[in-house]
C-alpha cells in the first residue's frame, strides 16, 4: 500500500482536475494499481526503503507475494534447464544418463531461462511505453500507403547489400533437384519424373524462373530475377506486418524496434532472397499470421467481408502448396480459431479448412498429379521418427530383441540399419526414396515397433530428442560441433554448378568470392559469446515460443486465452519442428525460419492492451472495467 499512496501523491494533477471523468479516474486507479504491482515485480522498493530508510518488515512479504506470483515461471524455467541439459547430454554422449555434472548443467540453464524471461518482461515493458501525444515522428507507421512505402524502402535498402554480394543468387540443393525434374532430367529422386517429395508449385514456378532466363540469356539471370522478385515480396509482406502491428495498438517504440530486427538482422535477407520452397512461404507465412489476428481481434465478425474471407481461402492454399506442412498449420490454425469466431461465422472458417482440404488430399493427388504424371513422395519422411526409433533399438538391443521382431524391422529399413544410425539426424536410416515394394512389410513393422515401445521406452525416447536436440540445447564454445545450434546462413550457393546436369539448365559457374565473406562474417558474429545466445536455434524456438505462451497465459483471468488464439501460427509451426529428420543441419534451419519471421507480429499481440477491435485510447487512460480494478 506504501507504494500505491507515493504513486498517487506523484500523480495530483489528475485529482486537482475537477473536470476529470470518470473514465478517466478508473484509467488513473488502474495505471497505478498496475504501476504498483511492476514496482513490487521489479524493484520491490517500498516507500521508505526508496527514502533510503531500509523496512526490513516490508521486504520478506514483498518478496513472498512475489514468489507466489512467480511459481509458474519457476516451472517453466526449471524444464527449460532440464530440456536444455537433454539436448547437451544428447549430443554430447549419445543417451541420457544422469549425473551430477548434467545436473548442475540442467539447474544452471534454469536458472538461465528464468533471468532471461525477467530480461524478455523488461524490455517489452520498456518498448511498450506509451506514447507521448504531443510527438511527431518521422517515421509514423501510419496505416496507408505512404507510410507502407516508407517501411518498404528502408527494408530494401538494407537487404539490397546482401542481394548484390549474392549475385546472381543462391540455390540450394534441393532446388537443384526441383530444377532437373522440371526438365524431366535424372537428379536424386528419380530418372526425370516429377515428383511431390517436394511441392510440385515450387517445382513449377523455379523451373519457369530460369526458362525464362534461358530466354533472355542464361539461367542464372532466371535465378536472378526470382531473387530480385522474392526480395521485393518478402520486404512487402514484413512493411505491411509492422503497420499492423502499428494499427492495432502497438506503441511506437515497440514497431520502430520490430523495424530496425527486420532490417538488420542477417537471417531476413539470407532467407528472404534464395531459390528454395522455404523462401516462398516465408510472407505467406506472415500474411496468414496477420489475418488470424485479425479474425481473434474481431471474434470473426472480419470474416463477414467476401473480400478477407477470399484472401484468407488464398493464403491458406498458398500455405499448402508451397510447404508440405502448410496444409497442417492452415487447418489447424483454422480449427482453433473457430474457439473464438461468433456462431454464425464459424462456418466460413470451416470452408476454409474444406477448401485446403479438398485441394490438397482429392484434386492433387487424385486428379493432377495422374493428369501430369507426377509420382506422389515417398513415405520415409512421415515415418522418420519411428524408423529412426527401430534403428536405436537394433543398436543397442539387436541382439536382445526376437529374432521375428528383428526381421521386421531390417525388412524395411534394411539389414545394416544399425550402422547407418546417427543420434542427430534420420536422414541416413530413412533415406531419401521409398521403394513401394516394402509397403507389404509396414503392417508386421509396425507390430515390431509397437513392441520395441513397450520393452524400451527410454530408448524411444532418446531416438526421439536426440534428433531434435538442437531445439533443445543451447550452444556452448566447448561443443565441437557448435555451428549445428547456431542459425548459419548458405551463400555457396551463388555457384550454379555445383551439381550434374547444371549445363542442361542454362546454369553457369560463378565467383563465390564474395559470398563467401559474407557467410564466413556472419558465421564468426554468431560464434561470438554474445552472437551464440543472438543466433542460438533453442532460444528462437523453444524460449521465444514458450516465453510468448507463457506470458499469454498469465493474463488467462483477463484475455490471455485471445492473445495464445492470436499467436496460434507461431505456437503450431513450432509443434511441427518436432517431427523434423533432423534438426542440427543448414537444411533444418530453414524449417524454423518462420518461427522468425512472425515473432514481431506475436510480441505485438503480447504489447498490446487490448486485443478488441476498439480504438485504441489516448495515452494514459486505459479502457477498463471498473470491477477489474476493484478486484486489483
């Protein structure tokens, strides 16, 4: 109470104004009743104490409220340490067996996690300050335009440099691939059949690319104009993601920080610009992001308008086609959203689920792709995490196990299965062609599997994270292979020829002089200690993510259970990290790039002081209910 009376005696213009509203009042008793409570958060200074005076009565009931008030996040960071100390142990001696060092290592990542959701809370406090009313801004993020073109250029200009040092463009591997089915030319998968391993839209829009290019030169002019053409897209949809942000109530502090990450952290223009399917559903990604916001914010009313209603069935095809687990968060997404969307509404949302549905499972697979003589993808890669499951129990147990049981499995991922296994990645005991002649043998497998579950759980489990450990542990200088938990940007890539067939293709060598320097750069800045906490792959996922749904659920009295609705695309893109082959290798980095890309956009839904579509109020007065305040 001695902090509540200080704030108001620092406040008595407000009372001294005989014609303060009431509204205005209850805004003052709820700012500081909200003051209060970050004092005794923060600072935990009373009245005297702050004079200089020590109250030692004050501090242990201070101190106790705000243990009680901090229990939750004791829980988070404690399996956030434990977690991160899987993920090291993991990797570091291949099972998990605990001892005292791994412990003092779990307790200290705790310990970490809990300092670094307190940094997290300061800073978003900081930057989401309210504005001074009487300010100009020469950036204004205003909603037209002129304040999209101000974003827009200031994005470009400072992705332009990377652009031009990777000239003419980077293309990885898979691509090159993409590029030779296109051509019906043999390449990994197959002899020149098109195939669905990876999303035949992106095949097709790559291969068009450098035809194009072919026909104004070369195909590496193609690759070119695609990057150019990426760029320019991706800059867009992140110029109009931050007058969103703007526009739903963000303070300008906290876009003109969203601004300056999407300008000049490396890892936007290193994956904005590339040719690879990832790129291409990067805005996508943060278009959907925006709408889905949009619809918790106006419980779906927004989907009244044909015109919303239409580009969300849009982006939420475009997810689907460009990313194979795109279908997967677009109905999911959609799913939930229906929680929050008003009862004569929630049948549009329902339509969208059909019509991604309808698309991608009947008139793909059943009506194109026989029309086109597209070969469907194999099935290695859904049943990565059992094969790789199987093959840890044929390591350790081959010899324990049935001889039946052992049959089953070697009929499937073949006789030296157990060789081939890697604690970290699936890629080598999945492989990366299905033969259709094994589909006999997944019945008797699955049996087999199922019983290696029941004998040897832990070594499932270990199976299981050691392939996603690098969304688990946090990079330390000592790891030898360090660079697998840091965010590495590809810029080799520039050499068109670095596979069989490039000739065919109208591709060329290339100097990769300078796209060298440039990914060595940015690779010794994240190898820095400052730089491996900046780029480290657990901390842009499983933190960001978990401190995002955290800090939503510690508001679930008010309107937390909105705001998680609202960041339903970050939190179900990262669900699906979890069934990545691999998550240490520069491939798997581009699986958790949007986690990135949309995390601006969720830190507003958490900055935020309402998420209803109501203006938002002048600074200093907030729209509340007066029982919220009598019950603060």
């Amino acid at each position: 109470m001695e902090v509540m009376y200080h704030l108001i005696d620092s406040h008595p213009s407000l009372w001294r104004e005989r014609s303060a509203t009431t509204a205005e009042l209850v805004g003052f008793l709820h700012n500081v009743n909200y003051e209060a409570r970050n004092m005794n958060e923060v600072c935990m200074f009373s009245r005297s104490e702050r004079n200089g005076v020590a109250t030692r009565s004050v501090w242990p009931v201070q101190w106790l409220d705000w243990t009680k008030r901090r229990l939750g996040l004791m829980a988070l960071s404690l399996v956030l340490g434990i977690l991160a100390a899987c993920g090291e142990m993991l990797r570091s001696q291949g099972d998990l067996v605990w001892s005292l060092v791994g412990l003092v290592h779990g307790l200290c990542y705790a310990a970490i996690a809990f300092m670094f959701v307190l940094l997290l809370e300061l800073g978003m406090r900081w930057l989401s300050r309210e504005d001074d009313a009487q300010a100009t801004y020469r950036i204004s993020f205003r909603h037209n335009f002129r304040g999209w073109g101000v974003l827009f250029l200031i994005i470009v200009l400072c992705w332009m440099p990377y652009v031009i040092a990777l000239y003419p463009g980077v293309m990885w591997y898979d691509t090159s691939n993409q590029l030779l089915q296109w051509n019906h030319l043999p390449n990994l998968f197959t002899d020149g059949q098109l195939t669905d391993h990876h999303p035949i839209a992106d095949t097709a829009i790559f291969g068009l690319f450098v035809q194009f290019g072919n026909l104004i030169g070369s195909g590496d002019l193609g690759i070119f104009l695609y990057t150019m053409i990426q760029t320019v897209v991706t800059a867009s949809a992140m110029a109009y993601c931050l007058l969103y942000m703007r526009r739903i109530g963000a303070s300008h502090r906290l876009c003109m920080a969203a601004l300056a990450f999407v300008s000049l952290f490396p890892i936007f223009p290193m994956y904005s610009s590339p040719m690879v399917k990832d790129s291409l559903f990067l805005p996508i990604m943060v278009l959907f992001g925006v709408q889905c916001v949009e619809i918790v914010r106006s419980r779906g009313e927004v989907l009244r308008r044909t015109s919303f209603w239409g580009t969300l069935i849009g982006l939420a095809l475009a997810l689907s086609l460009t990313k194979k687990t795109g279908m997967y968060i677009a109905i999911l997404v959609c799913l939930l959203l229906v929680a929050v969307t008003r009862r004569g509404l929630r049948r549009r949302l329902i339509v969208v689920v059909a019509a991604v549905a309808a698309v991608m499972m009947i008139m793909l697979p059943k009506v194109v792709f026989p029309l086109a003589d597209v070969a469907p993808g194999g099935k290695q890669e859904m049943l990565s995490i059992p094969f790789q499951q199987s093959a840890r129990l044929l390591r350790y147990y081959g010899d324990a196990i049935l001889k039946e049981q052992r049959d089953a499995i070697e009929r499937v991922l073949g006789e030296d299965v157990a060789q081939r296994y890697a604690v970290t990645s699936a890629d080598a005991v999945k492989g990366y062609v299905w033969d259709s002649e094994k589909d006999r043998y997944l019945l008797p497998y699955a049996k087999a599997w199922l019983q290696g579950l029941a004998e040897h759980p832990l070594t499932y489990v270990e199976a299981f994270l050691g392939m996603e450990s690098a969304w688990l542990a946090l990079p330390n200088a000592g790891d030898e292979h360090v660079g697998d938990l840091l965010m590495p940007v590809y810029a080799q890539g520039t050499n068109h020829s670095f596979f069989e067939g490039h000739e065919q293709l109208g591709l060329t060598a290339s100097d990769t002089t300078m796209a060298s320097r440039v990914e060595h750069l940015i690779d010794w800045a994240e190898r820095t200690p400052v730089g491996m906490m900046l780029f480290s792959r657990a901390i842009w996922t499983t933190w960001m993510t978990a401190f995002v749904v955290y800090e939503c659920l510690r508001r679930r009295r008010h309107d937390g259970w909105l705001r998680l609705l609202g960041v339903t695309p970050l939190v179900v893109s990262y669900c699906f990290l979890w069934i990545s082959p691999v998550s240490g290798s520069i491939e798997s980095m581009r699986y958790m790039v949007p986690q990135v890309y949309i995390m601006p956009l969720a830190f507003a839904v958490l900055a935020v002081r309402s998420m209803g579509t109501a203006t938002t109020q002048p600074a200093g007065i907030q729209a509340v209910d007066t029982k919220e305040v009598v019950a603060s």
